[in-house]
C-alpha cells in the first residue's frame, strides 16, 4: 500500500519526463488508446518469478522491459528474496547508469531506465524476527541464509533500508489519528524544491539529489568537521563502500532539504546513517 501511494506524492511529471515516457509505453503497445500522453508517474510491480529478460527487455526484438516501463517512476518488488538471484543482479548496471543497453546481432538498442527502486521482504522466513511481541521459530543461520539472497553490492544500490514495526490493533481501530492525504504530503516533498535549481544547474538530467553524480556530490553535499568525523567513524565501524559513502550525503542532503536548511547538519547526517541498517547486519558490499 506504501509503496502504490509513492507516485502520488512525488513531484509531477515534467513536459520532458512526460513525453520520454509516453515513447517507451507506445513502443511497448501499452499506451491507452485515448491517451496521447502519460501524465502520471508509472508503477511497475512484477511479479517474482519474472524472467531477466522481461525485466530488463530484450528478445528478438528488443522491447523494454520493466526496468524501463517503470522510468520516471517507481518499480516495486514484492518479496524481494523470492526473485532469483539472476534476475536481480541483472538491475545493478541500470541503476547506476539509469539507462540499458540491449545487444544483438545486428541491433544494439539503448532504453532510458530512470526509476525509483522499491523493494519489501520480511525480516525472516517465519516473519516474526526482531517482533516485539511474537517469538521467531527460524533455526540457527536460517535469518542469515535468508537475507544473503540478496547481494550486497545489491543492497550498496538501495538508499533507505527502513523497518517497519507491526502497528498495533488499538493503532488501527482508533479514529483519533491524524490522517494525510497525498496532495499534503507532495506538498512537502515540492516545498524544498528552491534548492534543486542549484542541484540541477548545468547538468542534463538531474532533477533531484539521487541523480547526482558523484564529482557534484562532494560539491553540493559540504560537511562540518563534525560531520566529517561522524562520517568517517560509520564507514569504518559498518565497513562501508565508497558507493554507501556517496549515497549517505545525497541521504543526507535530502533530509537538510526537508527541513529547510541550507546545510548538511549533524542529525541530518546520523539520520542517512541510520536508513543502512541492513549494512549493519553485515549485507553491504562491494561488486
């Protein structure tokens, strides 16, 4: 449900994220006949016993496949450890690259492949690991097997590794919370927007932090000297990759964005060093 309600909040489609991705739709066939152009953000959620390449496209005539049906918005994968392991680490390249190249004898055929990646696993086989009210039943080395179906130069591509807590049934029955439409908290995400000119100046194809590259980073994303020991001690206590490293700051960058400060401060910094907690489970890694 969280992950369908992501396309409502994110910033509209512009003119040319628009018409990029009604180009892909129509040479997929999957554009409505009534619509001459997509204006919503798309949202793609296979399912896992997807092949690679329907994920990425290909065949004898080479479509795009999902990776690419999902550029300029949102790719959902359900049960993350369900898919095979080839089918994954085939989206490595595209995600760093944001665009797949298909290869064949006598056609090499480039698709754009700029979407935002959403994944969800439980925490176990059984489900009930790190519950706080249940008891997990998974034997010894069983939640390690089960999180090792993902790769870690995998999950080094993942920027927010969050927990979602079980939400408890008075939570759920009660009517008193506070409830958010999409249209309040887009408000949000766009109300930063004043810093991304600076972010995107100059630069074809940066519309938000993630899509910096990596010599902007250390541009955009100044630290203090606080903040810089802060960083160090997490890299070499996690034992974090250089490309964890980059992701941190663009995290990082974001949060300050969001509240509204002109700079990385402390808390934003621990609060991106927070969202790699599976990193600290001994996921992450190099390729």
């Amino acid at each position: 449900m969280l992950a369908r309600r992501l396309p409502t909040i994110l910033p509209p489609l512009t003119l040319h994220e628009a018409l990029e991705t009604t180009k892909i739709h129509s040479v997929s066939g999957i554009l409505p006949d009534n619509s001459a152009l997509v204006t919503t953000r798309p949202f793609r959620a296979p399912h896992h016993t997807i092949s690679d390449v329907a994920l990425v496209g290909g065949g004898s005539d080479p479509m795009p496949g999902e990776i690419s049906l999902a550029h300029n918005g949102v790719l959902f994968l359900d049960e993350l450890p369900e898919f095979k392991r080839q089918v994954l680490e085939v989206m490595r390249q595209p995600m760093e690259e944001r665009r797949v190249t298909i290869s064949r004898a006598k056609v090499s055929v480039d698709y754009p492949a700029s979407f935002m990646l959403v994944a969800s696993m439980n925490p176990c086989p059984c489900g009930y690991y790190n519950h706080p009210d249940k008891e997990c039943v998974c034997g010894p080395g069983v939640v390690k097997r089960y999180l090792s179906k993902i790769s870690g130069p995998l999950l080094d591509r993942i920027d927010l590794h969050v927990e979602v807590t079980p939400v408890k049934i008075e939570e759920l029955t009660t009517t008193e919370q506070p409830k958010q439409n999409s249209a309040d908290i887009r408000e949000r995400v766009l109300r930063p927007a004043k810093y991304k000119p600076n972010v995107s100046k100059g630069l074809k194809d940066v519309y938000c932090n993630a899509q910096m590259p990596s010599r902007m980073v250390h541009e955009v994303c100044q630290l203090t000297d606080a903040g810089l020991t802060l960083l160090k001690t997490a890299m070499e206590r996690l034992q974090l990759s250089a490309r964890a490293f980059d992701r941190i700051l663009k995290v990082a960058r974001t949060a300050a964005d969001l509240a509204g400060s002109p700079d990385i401060r402390i808390e934003d910094l621990a609060e991106a060093i927070h969202y790699r907690s599976l990193d600290r489970e001994g996921g992450g890694g190099e390729d």
